[in-house]
C-alpha cells in the first residue's frame, strides 16, 4: 500500500522516476487504444443500420412469364425494386449483336456472355452512368444510334445487347443472375 | 468572446438574482448592445444578419410541416398535397418554406461575395471563413435531402442521380451507394433517413452559426476599407441600436422581396416535373437540380473523356475515370475555398484599394454565373465547350490568379484608418 502511495506523490530517486513515466505512458495510451476500438465497435451498428435491411434483401428474386412476349417485344418487369428489361430478340438483333468486333466497345463483352438464350436478353434496365431508365422498351421510343436503348439523361446510346456504345455511361448494362425454369418462365435473382 | 464592455445594471431584483448565477444579461449586453461595429459598413454587411433571420424562418415553417407530412414512398406527395390543400395555411407554410430555400442560398451567396470582394476570409477571420464554408455545405445537404421530401419526379430523379454519383468511387463505391439508400434503388428507406436527416441537420447549421459568431465577435466586422479597428472610440459605433435599426430596414426589403415570390409567383424558382409524383419506372426527359446548385452541376457535368482538363489531371485517362474526375471536381469547387485565406497573398483586404484584383474578382463572378446558366441547359453543342472552359476559369482564378496577382499588383494607397476614411485623409495625404 504505501509503494502505491509513493507513486502517486514523489518518486524516491530518478530510477523510479523513469519507471512511473513508462508505467503512466502505457497506462495512457492503452486506456485511449481500448476506448478507441470501443467507440469504434459502439459506432458501428448505427452505420450499419443503414444498410439494407433483412426484408429489402428477402425480395431478392422475381418469377415472369414470358410466354405472351412476341418476337421484338420487350417487357419492363421489377426485381430489387429495378426495372429489369426482358427482350424477345428479332435475328437481325441477333445476328447484329453477334457481329460486332470486341475491340469497337468501351466495355468488351461477346454477346454470348450476356444471354443464356440468344433470343432472349435480360437485364438491369438501369443507365450505368447515373441510374436514369434508358429509353427503347416502348413502340415509339427512341433507341439510339446502336438500335438498342437510348439514355435521355446525358446521351448514353446502347446496343441490341445493351452494351454501351457511345456516351459517358462507363459500362453495359448488367445481366443480373437468372434461369429459365421452363420454357416460359424466367427466375430472376 | 470580446464583446464591448458592458455596465450592465438593472433595478430587477429577479434579474440580478439570475444574473449573479448566469451572467446571460451581461453578456447579451456586451454581445448584441453595446458590441463595437465599424461606423462604415455599407449594406452588404446586411446579409448575415438576413441569413440568420432566413434560418430561422425554415425552421418554424419546417417544424410546422413535419406535423403534416408523412415520409413514406406512397403517402409522402400525397401528404404534401393535403398540405396545400386541406391543412389551415398548409399553403402558405408549405411556399414560405419551399421558396425560403431560394431566399436562404440568395441571401448567402451575396454574403460570401461580401467576403470575397472584400478581402474578408484574410487573418485573423481565417477559422470565421472556414466555418462559413461548412455551413454552406450543410445548407446544400439540407436543402438536397429536403427537395426529395416531396416525392415528386424530380425528387425521385435528382436523388437517383446524385447519390449514384458516389459510385464512382473506386472499389468501395457501388457499397456505399447501398448504404445511402439502404435497398438497392432509391426507396421507402432513403426517404425514411432523408426526412430524419432533414431535420437533424438546420439544428447543426444553428451550432455552426454559434461558432461563426463567436469567431467574428473575437476580431469584430471587417468593413469596406479592410483596415483594422484601431481606435474603438474613433472607429466604431455600438451595434445597438445603429446596426439593429440599419439591421430592421434591410430585413423589410428583403421581406418585401421574399413575400412576392410567395404570394405572386410561389413556383417560379420550383419544376412542374416534381408536382408529378415519383415513378421509379419514367425518367423525365431534362433532370436538372435546383437553380443553386446549378453552378456546381455544370462543373461536375464537364468532366467528359475528351474534356483536356481531365486528360491531364488524369494522366490521360489512366489515373480516374472522367465520372469519378467530375465528381472530385464538384466537391473541391467548395472545398478549395477553404484554402483562400492562404491562397490570397495580398496583405489589402479590400478590392476598393486592389485594382487588379477588382478586375479578376468581377470576371470571377461572372463565371459563376455562367456556370449557372450552362448547369441548367441541356449539355449540347457549344454550351459543352461554354462550361468546359467555364470550369477552368473557376479554378484557374482560385488557384493561379489570386496567389499571383496578390503578389504582382500595386494596392492603393489605404486610409489610416476607418475614421481617416471618412473624412477622406489617406497615407499618400499625410
Ligand atoms: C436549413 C434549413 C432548411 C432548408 C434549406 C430546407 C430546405 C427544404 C427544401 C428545398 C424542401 C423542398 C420543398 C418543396 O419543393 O416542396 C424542403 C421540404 C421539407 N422540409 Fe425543409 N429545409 C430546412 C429546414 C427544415 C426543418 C428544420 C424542418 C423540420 C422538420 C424541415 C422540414 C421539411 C419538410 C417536412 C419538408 C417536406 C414538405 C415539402 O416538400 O414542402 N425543413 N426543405
Ligand atoms: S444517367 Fe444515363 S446517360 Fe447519364
């Protein structure tokens, strides 16, 4: 008890003196470190509450019936609360995506990588520039220089595989994970 | 703080009794009464104080709102609507607050051009300017989160837009979009977090305010000579009730100003897209932000792959990507006036004794407003080129123009002081 004591008050020769430095240093810098982790820990679940919840993450998969969609149709289902646009292909689109050579594309991708059917081509109807809905799903829309889609926001134009061609969107459209179940129905996610 | 010294004295045996425990009287005396303000001021010294009234106007109509809205994807433009039209002056709220945005960055805008033509972010009001700047940036958080309130398209679209601007961020971008909306579009959640931030964040600009005041109140008002207080006697007059009274008259105008906008032309600064509500699915064909925040959009909207400023900030085109160079460029248009105060090298404060600057400053402020102008057209043809080289001229001014020229140019001669200047002797004179 009385070490204790004298440690408080003034140290008894300049060995003891260094001794009480260390031992206060440590003492100082690991009450800060232990309450630097803590806070740290405490701060976390009010940043992670912001992340999508367990409900927002359940709604994770879609079923459509794509046996009423013709040749040349396309429809705009929701997945994730995205469009996803469903095309039914013409085989001039086809044949047309096909051709292209890899190198005339900011984004190489072979339309191959982005169907699992060639006549039908499904994706994330969302500009990758800055999430604007690209026009060409309807009859009379605009479908840019590509014959695919066109991003009104900031000009970005898309092919028929909805790759992107011209524009400042960085990217093609994504293909979000999907299978056919039968052969008129599409899970997606 | 250094107030003026206050002879605070009351007969109020209640008062004093508060007084001799918290000294508040004494020291709002000091503060607000007595406080010595240069004799000079002209009226662009109005616009803190109309700030600070504007302030406090959005929050009361901003409270008084919340107690009719509802943050929710499908009741929100439906609330707001009920809001115009059944609540008892749920209109007039609803337009007091809508337009007293617009009357908030107005006022402020000026406020910040005082500072600037006046040499006023120089020492010792360095840490005053820079707290300034945060609260600019809190205002522009506020007022975002606070247009997607109402849920309409451009709500919708100018959130989608903006937020999706982070991802742009290399790796860790596309996370921390999720996390802002907290789903994978913008959503029920985004809304949700949008109105609670909505109303947390005027409440810091309140501190800040407090912050700002406490820098100023330590080295007083600069004033349109720039030279220091040098003679409290001499130099300054009481705050009250000279500048409460000059203050009042400013406030009169500003509210004339304020209450044609509401009554005559209430959506004259809004769009008639945001009166369609939300629809995830329909993009509007121009998505342009509020007239504020044009200036900046236009910067951020310049960065194309073939902008040669970018080419040459990115080693060209190796080092970002022209989205993410955009987006940096956005935010270090504000944040580099932080550095103002040691950018500028001239000792004058003032552009009335600063030719060479004067003449930069005017070219500077026109530049702004051609951003502005540029920010709200559809980026076509020459108007590409127009903001490219707008944008230049922004930060070639800041970065290059001021240092240089506040070492090269030849002030005028200054007054010897506030009071010298007001009947006319200056140093070349003596
Ligand atoms: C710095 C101060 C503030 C600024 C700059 C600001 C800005 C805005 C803006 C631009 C809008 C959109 C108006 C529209 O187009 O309809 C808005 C809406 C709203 N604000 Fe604020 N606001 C401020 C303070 C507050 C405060 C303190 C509250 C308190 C809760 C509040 C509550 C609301 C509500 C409920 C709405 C939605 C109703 C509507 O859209 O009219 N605001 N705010
Ligand atoms: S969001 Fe599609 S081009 Fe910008």
């Amino acid at each position: 008890m009385s070490e204790t004591a004298n440690h408080a008050g003034q140290p008894t020769s300049g060995g003891a003196e260094i001794d009480e430095q260390t031992r206060r240093d440590f003492l100082i810098w690991s009450t800060a470190a232990v309450g630097a982790v803590g806070t740290a820990i405490a701060v976390w679940p009010f940043i992670d509450q912001m992340n999508p919840a367990a409900d927002t993450l359940a709604l994770a998969s879609t079923e459509v019936d794509i046996s009423q969609i013709a040749v040349g149709q396309s429809i705009t289902v929701i997945w994730r609360g995205k469009p996803v646009f469903i095309r039914h292909r013409t085989p001039e689109e086809i044949s047309e995506a096909e051709s292209v050579s890899l190198d005339q594309l900011p984004d190489p991708q072979t339309d191959a990588d982005r169907v699992v059917k060639p006549e039908w081509l499904v994706m994330v109807g969302v500009c990758t520039h800055l999430g604007c809905i690209p026009l060409g799903q309807k009859q009379g829309d605009s479908k840019g220089e590509f014959g695919g889609w066109f991003c009104p926001c900031h000009g970005s134009h898309y092919d028929t595989s909805g790759r992107i061609r011209k524009g400042p969107a960085p990217t093609n459209l994504p293909v979000p994970s999907y299978e056919f179940t039968d052969d008129n129905t599409v899970l997606i996610g | 703080m250094s107030g003026g010294t206050s002879n605070f004295q009351s007969n109020s045996r209640i008062v004093n009794w508060i007084e001799h425990r918290l000294p508040i009287f004494s020291f709002m005396d000091a503060q607000m009464n007595q406080y010595p303000t240069p004799k000079n001021l002209n009226y662009f010294w109005n616009f803190g104080s109309l700030a600070g009234i504007v302030l406090v106007i959005m929050i009361v109509s901003g409270i008084t709102l919340a107690m009719s809205y509802t943050p929710h994807t499908e009741y929100a433009f439906t609330s707001v609507e009920r809001i115009m039209r059944d609540v008892n002056s749920g209109w007039l709220i609803r337009y007091i607050h809508m337009n007293g945005a617009s009357i908030f960055f107005i006022v402020v805008y000026i406020h910040i051009f005082r500072g600037l033509y006046y040499g006023s972010y120089k020492a010792p009001r360095e840490i005053l300017w820079m707290i300034g700047i945060f609260i600019l940036l809190a205002m522009m958080a506020t007022a975002f989160m606070g247009y997607v309130l109402p849920w309409g398209q451009m709500s919708f679209w100018g959130a989608t837009v903006i937020t999706n601007l982070f991802s742009a961020i290399p790796l860790v971008g596309d996370y921390i979009v999720q996390l802002l909306w907290g789903g994978f579009v913008v959503d029920n959640p985004t809304l949700n977090r949008f109105f609670s931030l909505h109303y947390l964040l005027p409440f810091v600009i309140v501190g800040l305010v407090f912050l700002h005041l406490w820098a100023l109140h330590m080295h007083h008002s600069n004033n349109p000579t720039g030279v220091e207080i040098k003679d409290e006697k001499q130099d300054t007059i009481p705050f009250h009730p000279y500048y409460t009274i000059k203050d009042l008259y400013g406030l009169g105008l500003m509210m004339i100003f304020f209450a044609f906008f509401i009554f005559f032309a209430p959506n004259y600064f809004g769009h008639p897209d945001n009166y369609i509500m939300a629809d995830p699915l329909v993009t509007p064909p121009h998505i342009v932000p509020e007239w504020y925040f044009l200036p900046f959009y236009a910067i951020l909207r310049a960065f194309t792959s073939d902008y040669w400023v970018y080419q040459v900030i990115s080693l060209g085109g190796t080092l970002m990507s022209a989205k993410l160079a955009g987006v940096i460029a956005m935010f270090a248009s504000i944040l580099v006036l932080l550095l103002l105060p040691w950018l500028d090298r001239s000792r004058v404060r003032s552009s009335k004794y600063r030719p060479l600057y004067r003449f930069f400053f005017w070219v500077f402020a026109i530049d702004c407003v051609i951003l502005g102008w540029v920010g709200g057209l559809p980026p076509e043809g020459v108007l590409v080129t127009i903001g490219q080289w707008s944008t230049f001229w922004y930060f070639f001014h800041i970065i290059i123009i001021v240092p240089v020229v506040g070492v090269l140019e030849r002030p005028k001669p200054l007054p010897d002081s506030i009071a010298a200047s007001v009947t006319g002797a200056t140093q070349a004179a003596e």
